[in-house]
C-alpha cells in the first residue's frame, strides 16, 4: 500500500477522514482539526470502503451517495461557484455550500463554518466584484465526493486588480446535488513579503536616509525612495503625487531650495510589515537660509 496526501479536510468533529481506493490500492488521508483520534485501517477493500462510508457520515452527515461523475463535471461545479459570486449576492455564493462547511478564505483569518458566517464573508468579499479563472487544477473522485485542487487567479472587476491564490475544494453530495464541503483559499506564498522586525530607532532612521538623498540634489535619487504605489502628499503643492514620476517631477522644483530636515517630535507605531513615523520637522532652505517647520506622517 502507497500513501499520498490530500488536502486538508476540515471538518466539524475531530476524526481523520480517510478513502480507500481497491482499483489502486491506495489510501488517501488527512487530518482534522481537533483532538487525535484512532482507527484502524483493513487490508480488506470491502471493509475499507464501509469504513470510509461510516466515517464520511460523521463529517459530513448522511449524504446519497453518487460517485457517477466526471472530472468535466467536477470542474464545471467551479464555475457554478464563479457564476454566483457573479450575482453580487452573498446569499447565493452561500448556498453553494454544505450544511457543514468549512470554508478557511483568502483575506480572513477566520475560518467560516455555517450558512451566516459564510455569508458574512462574502458581503465584504463581493464587494471587489471577483470572478475567478483556473489556472491549474487537480482532479480527485471518490464515492460521494470529490475533489478540486490547484491555483486559480481573481480579477477584481471594481478596482482591476489580479490576484493568484491556491485552492482546495471538497464537494460531496447532499441532497440531491454537490455541494462545497470544504473550501481553502491562500494566497501564492512566494509573493508574500515576509515580515522583517524593525525598531522604533531604526523607523526614525528611515527619515535620515530620505533626508541625505535630499542632500544630493538628485530628484531621481529621492524618488526612489518612494514604494511602487507610494503617495506623495507634498508640503508646496496642491497636486497628490501617486507615481514615480510626479514625485520625481516635485523634487525637481523642490531641491532647488537645498532643503534639508530635523525631526523635531516623533511618534513611532509599528506593524506587521509597516511602520509609521508621524510629528512635526523643520527644514533650512540652504539656497536662502530661510527656515519651514511643518507635521509630517511617513508610513513604511
């Protein structure tokens, strides 16, 4: 017998889930959230098999069973998903799950585990205008169950916005049709910035590296200061400035004052992978002498 992995099922009562297949005699398993629990797996197919019956009872509840579907069909049950989200009703998207699911989404951390909390979720999610693709996708059937595993991508139809994630999801069939058992959603892990500790004089350091590219005299050099969607609120200016060129095309005029800056008053906060130093500081114009003291808020 082989081992493989699924992926994880999630489950109200704490049990492993496990299903036997006697064509390739192997065993696919996983666990659930909860205190252990043991059981013992035959060698006998026949035993397996109601074994595996009796356990999915416990997780999911009496379900007919309907092993009578395709891999087409499978990936088709997605796009019922994706047609629904498409309504803008959270209602609907919920409905498309099971009594007893568990959906572990991309932007919460907090797993959803019936009909309103599941809904709840989806009245904030709904809100980007999603509708999702398939990019890769792994297919799994067994009796009364499926499965659907792999990386799909969103495009936000309210901002634009692309966003790849990993996906797991669990159908089994409850009455009459197939419904979500289990949905995993987590974003592409290699695109995460780790977040990196820093400290509350390391934060104020941050201005002194800005304040020397002042220093010398090159707008390029002080534009690149500014992260990829950085927004410049400029003390001279009326003008937002959003991109890297508009910053650059404000320092051109500014550092032709020769400014430099002292931090006068500083509050430091810090975060997950950002930090903020807000107060006040003053600048000495080196091309006149004169002096400007103004607040100021940098976020990392």
């Amino acid at each position: 017998m082989k081992l493989s992995a699924i992926a994880l099922l999630a489950a109200v009562a704490s049990v492993d889930a496990f299903a036997f297949n006697g064509a390739n005699n192997q065993i696919s398993t996983a666990r659930t959230f909860g205190a252990p629990s043991t059981f013992t797996v035959s060698r006998n197919a026949e035993e397996s098999s109601t074994a595996l019956n009796g356990w999915r009872q416990k997780i999911f509840g009496k379900s007919e069973a309907k092993s009578d579907i395709s891999e087409s069909e499978v990936r088709a049950l997605f796009s019922l998903w994706n047609s629904a989200l498409a309504t803008g009703d959270s209602r609907i998207v919920a409905k498309r799950y099971a009594d007893q699911a568990v959906l572990l989404p991309t932007v919460s951390d907090t797993p959803r585990t019936d009909f309103a909390s599941i809904k709840d979720y989806f009245d904030a999610f709904l809100l980007k205008e999603p509708q999702g693709t398939i990019l890769e996708g792994d297919i799994r059937i067994g009796d009364g169950w499926a499965q659907d595993a792999g990386i799909y991508e969103f495009t936000m139809g309210a901002t634009g916005d692309k966003v790849k994630a990993r996906y797991t999801y669990v159908y089994v069939y409850e009455n009459n049709q197939w419904k979500i058992a289990h949905h995993h959603s987590s974003v592409m892990p290699e695109g995460i910035d780790i977040a990196k500790s820093i400290t509350e004089d390391e934060v104020r350091g941050l201005f002194q590296l800005w304040n020397s590219a002042l220093d010398t005299l090159d707008s390029d050099a002080v534009a690149k200061r500014y992260a990829k969607e950085g927004v410049l609120l400029p003390t001279v200016s009326d003008v937002p400035r959003t991109d890297y060129d508009t910053i650059k095309d404000y320092f051109d005029a500014f550092l032709l004052k020769k400014p430099q800056g002292v931090i006068l008053e500083s509050n430091v906060m810090i975060g997950t992978n950002w930090c903020q130093d807000a107060g006040i500081y003053e600048f000495t114009m080196g091309a006149t002498g004169d002096k400007v003291k103004a607040r100021y808020t940098y976020v990392y």
